[in-house]
C-alpha cells in the first residue's frame, strides 16, 4: 500500500510539473491579492476564492438582478417585504426584508441592494441591525437628481414617489435577467433606466394590469414574453418593434393566433399615442399567421416582415375585412369605415402615417355583414383616412368572396403603393382589384399588379367627391386564366396620369369617365401596351372626358370584337382631349368608328398601311370641331409615301391645309382648284375655309 501510495505522489508530481511547464510562461495579472506562503494563506485564500471570481465576471457583465428585487405601492412609507438574487458582481442573497422608508412628503427616493458591507455614504441601510443588503436615498426638493449607482450595488427601483405618507408611484430600474415566469400584481412601470433580458422559457405576467417599460428589452422575436389582457405600453427608446409573437401567436398555420396578434398591435397603438415617430410590429417570415377576425391598422402604426425572404403571411378566415383602418383609444380599436373626411380631420381619427410592408393577405372566409360602424364589409383590405400612408410590396389574396374588392383606399392623401400585387382565385368574380376612393389625392401606385376576374382591377372613382393627382407608374392590370376582367383601368377623377404599364385579357382596357356619369378630367395616358385578348368589347371607352391625353398602343395581334374601337354608348362631353393610338399589321378590326360627341377632340392614328385600311376615320357626331389627324396613314416604306383615302361627301371643316386623297373627287375648275364629287380621285388640299383638288391633269 506505502508503495502504490508513493507510486500515485510521484505521478501526481509529475502531471503538476508538466502542466506547471506548459504554461509556466504564460502572464496571469489576478484582479485580487494572492495569498502569502506562511500562516495567512488559508485566510488569505478564501478572502481571493470569494471574490476573484465575481471580480473577473464583473468585468465581463453589468450588475443585474436574477429575481425579485421591487414592490408595489402602499398607503404607508412601509413597503411590502421582498427577496432579492442579484449579481454585483458577488452574489447576494437577500431574503424576505420590509423597507420603511424615512421619507418626508412629497419626497422623491431611489433603491439598490449591495453587496457592500460597511455601508455607503449618502445611503440609507435596510435590515436588523442595519445588516442588509438594501440601501436607499430619498431627495425632497422639487427636480430630484438621480444618485450616482455605487460600486459594487445594483438599482432596483427609482424613482419612487412619495406623496404624504404613502408611496404612491414606484418605477423599476436596473438590469433583469428573467429566467422563469414573473407576476406583476399591481400597474408596474419599468424606468428609462431598466433594462430587461428575457432567456429561453422567461415570461412577465401582467393579467388586467398596466405594464409601462421605458427601458430597454432583449428577447427573441420568436419567443412570448408577456401574458396579460391589460395595456402595454412601450417607451420610445425600449424596444426597435413589437413582435406579433411576443404575445404567443405561433405563425404555425393552425394556432389561433388573432388574440395575441391584437394585443401586440395595442401595444403599437399605445406607443403611437405617445411617441411621434409610432411603433412598427414584426411578423417573423416563413409563417402564416391564423386569424378569424380582422386586424386594425390604426395612426402611425406599421406592419412588416423580412424583405428578401420569403414574407409571413396573414391567413383571414373569418368573414369581415381582414385588415382594416380603426380608430384606438385606451386599449379599444374602433373601426372608422363610416367616416367621412371632415369627421376624421376633426377627431384626428384614421390610419395616417401607417404602413404595410412585406405581408401577405390571404382572405379565404365568404366576406358578408357590417363591420361595428355599420359600414357593409366590401374589401379584404379596407382602409378609410389612411393620409401619408405606405403599402410595401403587400399581396392580397381573394380566394373566396364574390363581388368583393381586393384593397380599397378612401380619402387618403398622400398614401403610396408600391409594388402591391393583388390576385383573386380563377373561378372568383366581381368587385375591384384596387378601389381608390374620394380624396385619396396627390397619391401614387408604383408597378401595382393586379390579376383576375374584377369587375374592374384598377380604379379611382371620386364617388362623389374630387380626387386630384392621381398617378400609376407601369402597372400590369389582367384577368385569369379562366377569363377576362371586365375593366382594366377606370377612371372618374382629375389629373390621373397613366406613364407605361401593359394590360391584358381585359374586355375593356381603359373605361374613362362612363360609371356613375362623374368626368375624368386632365387624365394622362402615355404609351401603355394593350396584350392579345379575343373578346376584348372596346379598347378605350370615353364618356365625359375632358381636357385630356390618351396614348395606348395596341399588341400586334388585338382585336376588338365590338363596333366602336375608341367609343361608349354614350358618347357624351368629351371635349378639349388628344387621343393617340398606334395600329400594326395584324389589325383587322372594322366598324371602328370614333364616338367623340362634343368637339375640340384631336385624334391621331400612328401605324402601318395595313392598319390604316382597315379603320373607318369618321366622327359620329354633329360636331364641328373634332379632328382627325391622318397620322396612320403617313406611312413611308419602299420609298413611297401612301395616303389613305376619303370621300368628298367625308372632306370636313378640317384645318387650313390638311392634306387628303379623296377617292371619289374630280377637278371642276383648272383656275381655282375647285374639288365636287363623282370623279375618279384626286388630291385634296384645305386652304382657308375650302376644299382644292389636284388630278393628274393639273
């Protein structure tokens, strides 16, 4: 045994001066003195064992508290007993301890727990004998300054508010590392000086009460962090956005996930009450959100989810609009669909400055009945008073309801589209893809897609009301595959621009100041492409549009299968406009007559000969002062120039030397050029107020 005990010294030595060799000239600098090779070490090493450690993690992390730390208010300068872990760096462990407050009225006080063990100057020790770890300072002047945090302490609460001799208002500071479910039984409010760090499994449970935090919040935007049906309310500088799952909504297609999501968007509504710039709320992507109610979008609130992924999506199953514009006030969205303009300026209610980026709106539930306002449900995205508002790269999804609009945006100036996509299920019919509405003006929609069987995809209807400026820039606007939209582009408002964009599978592609009789005025069209479409009815429609520029340009194999090319049925007070469209080869429409009633209407016809044969240029109206402008038939090819032909009975009040070849005119004067009819053709010049003709013989 003496042998296989010196056996196992030696090697023990052994392994100590290998080690000791490996890292003998590695530096160490200890943060505390190293005990003394004599009778003190064992004194010495339990004094360097005890706080080496803590002095090394001080250096690496702030003070925190790991649990309990505050209490409540309380109709005396008592406060109830609380137990506290904390790190200061050292470990302090301080069980259950009343805190009486010397405090006078009115007085302002601040609390810390310390593993300091002489006490600290200036403050106020707590505990038998006055051996606690809790310290606090009270100030009773009118503009209190916050103590300095001593060494080795942590704050837990300040400022707390004294008001007579009772504790009236306390606000929680320091650092919180939660790592299990905490209760808050009473309104708490975290100070701009806490800070909150929620681990794995960490939940604060508020119930029915107030939670106010004005400090900062570390969590995993994919974890829940809070409980509780009452009012959350989030500081300017305590968190970048609110997630929607910080409440517990899933994202798994399943979980109902419409409460939790409704009380994330509190929270925002809350912060947007108090603080200008609002408060966005974020769907973390690759879910889909389950709802069976729809979710307001309220003043200076933004929705979105990761850009360049693939987005989140918000699943609507229920039977109202999925998402729409409301009104919040103390904890209460009231939806404002009802509304008109004057009422919402006047009670600063709706959606302005909000915003939607990212999402995808799915509505999948038959949308019927009234929203609480009494306005019937008629969009899955429905938003009244939505001023200086954003849609990002939002797609709405009608895989149901009939007769439905995809996104309607009413009296809102200013508000932006860009990139929205809005597609409805093949079989689906009816409603508009994108409604603009009554005063939504000086707004704009950049590259809108829209796809299916509406009524009509895109459309600003004043509805009564003028909308001025409206603009789109390259939109796409086309039916499904299993049929075409009834109209691509309606438009009853003022200073609506068009500037490219492409528009298919459409049985009339642009549908001008015709519904309800309102005008469309100052409109600007520029050089959008018409595609293929065998049952397109006509190819602009024009009643009572006035002052305007239309310029579309047909795709090489359209045809209209209607009797008026460029016309409505009433063809009534377009007056003062300029209508351009450019033919190709493969036009072989006929009967395509110009139904422009009124007059001072230039219409100019851009193509080949092919093209020009085969439209009838001809005015049905009694008019004067319309004119046709024979650009169609200035075609040049094979060094030659063609003229298209006109009769003499067709020659109008055309201006003064307008160049035509009549096909039936004859020379009846070789002094003056005077053109009649029954000849073998000839070329019509107008000059001043008369018709001349030049024949071969001339």
């Amino acid at each position: 045994m003496h042998v296989k005990q010196s056996f196992y010294a030696f090697l023990v030595l052994l392994l100590a001066t290998c080690v000791d060799a490996r890292h003998s000239t590695l530096r160490n600098d200890s943060l505390s003195t190293l005990p003394d090779q004599n009778a003190s070490f064992m004194s010495q090493g339990r004094s360097f064992w005890d706080h080496e450690p803590a002095q090394r993690e001080g250096e690496h992390f702030i003070p925190f508290v790991y649990s309990g730390g505050f209490h409540g208010i309380s109709s005396t300068l008592t406060a109830p007993a609380m137990t506290t872990v904390a790190y200061m760096p050292e470990r302090v462990n301080q069980t259950s301890t009343i805190i009486t407050y010397a405090a006078a009225a009115n007085d302002v006080c601040w609390t810390i727990i310390s593993s300091d063990n002489d006490g600290i100057t200036g403050w106020t020790r707590v505990g038998s004998g006055n051996t606690g770890a809790y310290y606090y300072q009270c100030e009773g002047d009118t503009t209190p300054n916050e103590p300095t945090l001593p060494a080795n302490s942590a704050w837990l609460m300040g400022p707390i508010t004294v008001a007579g001799n009772a504790i009236t208002a306390v606000q929680i500071a320091g650092t919180w590392r939660l790592q299990s479910t905490v209760s808050l039984t009473s309104n708490t409010t975290f100070s701009t000086r806490s800070q909150l760090l929620f681990s794995p499994g960490a939940l604060l449970s508020y119930g029915t009460n107030t939670l106010t935090i004005n400090g900062r919040v570390e969590a995993q935007d994919t974890q829940q962090i809070l409980s509780g049906t009452g009012r959350v309310i989030f500081g300017r500088t305590s968190v970048p956005h609110i997630s929607a799952m910080w409440w517990g909504a899933l994202g798994d297609n399943s979980n109902a996930d419409y409460a939790p999501i409704l009380t994330a968007l509190g929270a925002a509504a809350e912060r947007a009450t108090i603080d200008d710039p609002g408060a966005c709320v974020y769907f973390p992507e690759l879910r889909v959100y389950r709802i069976s109610s729809g979710l307001p979008l309220s003043r200076k609130m933004c929705w979105f989810t990761a850009i360049g992924r693939r987005p989140a999506k918000i699943l609507h199953t229920g039977t109202g609009s999925a998402i729409y514009s409301a009104t919040y006030s103390a904890g209460t969205f009231t939806d404002n669909l009802n509304l008109g303009l004057a009422a919402m300026i006047a009670n600063n209610t709706g959606a302005d400055e909000s915003s939607i980026h990212g999402l995808i709106i799915e509505q999948t539930g038959t949308i019927t009945g009234n929203a609480p306002s009494g306005t019937t449900w008629n969009a899955i995205v429905h938003l009244n008073g939505a001023s200086d508002s954003s849609l990002v790269d939002l797609r709405v999804d009608g895989t149901a309801s009939a007769n439905i609009d995809g996104l309607r945006l009413r009296n809102s100036f200013r508000s932006h589209l860009v990139r929205p996509y809005v597609v409805r299920g093949s079989v689906v019919t009816g409603g508009i893809g994108i409604n603009i509405l009554e005063q939504t003006n000086a707004s704009f929609a950049d590259n809108p897609s829209v796809q299916g069987q509406w009524t009509t995809s895109f459309a600003v209807d004043n509805n009564g009301d003028v909308i001025n400026s409206y603009t789109l820039i390259n939109p796409r606007l086309e039916g499904s595959s299993a049929g075409p939209a009834t109209r691509g582009f309606q438009c009853s408002g003022r200073a609506v621009t068009i500037l490219g964009g492409y528009i298919e599978r459409t049985q009339t592609p642009f549908n001008l100041g015709v519904i309800g009789g309102e005008a469309c005025i100052g409109a600007n069209i520029q050089h959008t492409f018409i595609g293929t479409d065998a049952n397109t009815t006509y190819l602009v429609r024009l009643n009572n549009v006035q002052q305007s520029r239309i310029a579309v340009i047909p795709q090489p194999s359209y045809t209209v299968s209607s009797d008026e090319f460029l016309s409505g049925t009433v063809a009534n007070g377009n007056i003062g406009n300029v209508i351009e469209w450019y033919g190709t080869t493969a036009d072989t429409t006929t009967n395509a007559s110009l139904g422009l009633a009124d007059g001072a209407n230039v219409v100019r016809h851009y193509g080949t000969a092919q093209s020009a044969e085969v439209y009838q240029e001809y005015l049905t109206t009694t008019a004067t002062l319309n004119r046709m402008e024979k650009h169609v038939n200035r075609v040049i090819a094979e060094d030659f120039v063609r003229i298209g032909t006109v009769t003499f009975a067709s020659l109008g009040a055309d201006s003064s030397f307008t160049l035509r070849a009549c096909s039936d005119c004859q020379v009846t004067s070789s002094t003056n050029n005077v053109c009649a009819a029954s000849g073998a053709g000839a070329l019509a010049i107008r000059i001043g107020a008369d018709w001349r003709c030049f024949a071969l013989q001339n």
